[in-house]
C-alpha cells in the first residue's frame, strides 16, 4: 500500500473527498484527516488521525526494542562466557534480566514517544500551524486508480507527497473489526 498526503484549507472540500472515496470503494480505515482543529473534523464526520497515532510511540518502541536486544544478547552472552550460568541458578536469573532490560528499553522508547510528535508528520507541522488540514489516503496499486479521478475533481487539493502507509493487513483487518462492531 501507499500513502498519499493532500493538504487543503477547507474541512468541507475535505468531507466530500471522503465521501467519494467511501462511495467508490475505498474503506473508511483507509482515510484520515489530520488537523489541530479536532473539534471542527468531528463535526464535519471526518475520520480523523486518533491521538495514539499523532505521536511517536511505535516508532520510538521500536528504536528501544533495536537497542534493548542486543544489550539483552550482551546479558545472555556474558553470563555464558563468564561460566556464571554453571552456578546452581542456572541460566534462570540471566534470562530473567534480559527480559527485564528489553522491555525496560521498549516501555523508555515508547515514553520518549509519546512527548514527540509522530516522525511520519513532522514535516507537514508548519502546514497544520498554519490552520491547514492533511488528507491522507492509504490505497493498494489496484485502487490508486480510482483516487487519482477523485482527487483530479478537487484542484483546492494540494499534493503534499507519498509516504509508506499501514500494511495491508492491518487495514484490513481494522475494516472487519469496525464491521463486526457495527454488526453487534
């Protein structure tokens, strides 16, 4: 899948791009807006980017995961090399401890994230200063065909890049929890 980031000044230019989008196929959990204005996107029935997904958490999570295992490894490396796990303990305590220090170095990674505003928005921040709102939209190869024509109807739309978007299979899978919400 891709990302296509759209930046607009108009939230209700911005709600008929989404119902075009829904109406022609493309899921709800495949659009969102990101604005400052949280507020004005509700009232306008904008699927908006929830406050989990506006920080750096998962990101950060994973830098304190890539330093967390090797320091884990170095736990497990040295306490066999120094002959410790000979001991009557066991390799119990050891790998106890890098268990330990890799989920300390994911939940600090993780902390340092939520402070920092998400690495995938830092440079559309300015545009969102300045009461502007970004449209983003995720589509597989087979849908961007479809995005283009709509997008094509809206020249107030300014095209503000592509990026990775969110697996396949996470968007997927968000449309069938969202429609066996609805089903209950």
């Amino acid at each position: 899948m891709n990302r296509h980031y759209y930046i607009s000044n108009s939230l209700d230019d911005l709600e008929v791009v989404e119902n075009e989008l829904e109406a022609s196929g493309i899921n709800t959990e495949q659009i969102h807006v990101l604005s400052d204005m949280d507020a004005d996107v509700e009232d306008h029935h904008l699927h908006d980017v929830n406050s989990f997904m506006k920080q750096d958490v998962v990101h950060s999570s994973e830098i304190g995961a890539f330093i967390g295992v090797p320091l884990a490894a170095l736990v497990l490396g040295g306490a066999y090399l120094l002959g410790w796990t000979e001991s009557a303990a066991g390799w119990v305590p050891f790998v106890f401890l890098a268990i330990v220090i890799l989920g300390f170095c994911i939940w600090e990674g993780g902390f340092f994230g939520i402070q920092v505003p998400n690495a995938h928005f830092t440079q559309l921040k300015s545009k969102l200063k300045d009461g502007e709102h970004i449209l983003f939209v995720d589509v597989d190869p087979a849908q961007q065909p479809i995005l283009d024509r709509i997008i094509t109807h809206h020249p107030r739309l300014r095209d503000a890049g592509t990026g990775a978007a969110a697996p396949h299979w996470i968007v997927s899978w968000l449309h069938r929890w969202h429609q066996f919400k609805r089903a209950i």
